[in-house]
C-alpha cells in the first residue's frame, strides 16, 4: 500500500514506516502531524484517484528531528567591476516517519 500526499507544494510518495525529509514544519521532536491532502493511494489491487483530493483519507506521521540541509553556495559575479559575491544557505527541514494510512 502507498499514497502520494501533496504538501508544501511538492508531492512525496509514502509507505508505511517511510522516513522522509521536507522543509521545515510547526511541531515538536514527538509530535504527530496529519496529511489530508492526498492525491493517489493504491492498496493491494485497488486504486484511488482523488478529485483532487481523496475525501476522508490521511496519513499520520511522527515528528523525528529538525535538522538542516547540506550548505549551497550562491556566487553572483560581475566581469570588470571588481565585484563578487558567495553567499551560504542551509534549509530547515523537518524528518518524519510515516505511522499510518487511512483510506
């Protein structure tokens, strides 16, 4: 069984017991959070297609960590002005572990 759930503008496909990353989201290291945007779930031969949404279905997830992305590096350069610029980012992201699937 597995669903595709649509958050933060991206789209993840989740199994039970699935570790994923995303950006960073409200709770605490614990917590439980509840995804009701789900768009496709199949479960043994059966397959459901959303409208866009499924009605009544949800995944429960648990909040495992916060942690931070790897850096990425943004250089801006330009050519005879004596002028450079680097600048670092790391994301803020969220790790959760899927608990169950309600269809």
């Amino acid at each position: 069984m597995y669903v595709i759930v649509e958050t933060g503008g991206r789209q993840y496909k989740l199994e039970k017991n699935d570790e994923f990353l995303l950006n960073r989201i409200a709770g605490k290291e614990g917590g439980v959070v509840k995804f009701k945007h789900i768009l496709f779930a199949k479960e043994k031969n059966a397959y459901h297609a959303g409208k866009p949404y499924i009605k009544d279905a949800y995944v429960t997830c648990e909040i495992l960590s916060h942690p931070r992305g790897k850096k990425v590096f943004a250089f801006k350069y330009k050519r005879r002005k004596s002028k450079k610029r680097k600048v670092g980012h790391k994301q803020d992201l969220t790790r959760l572990k899927v608990k169950e699937i309600h269809i």
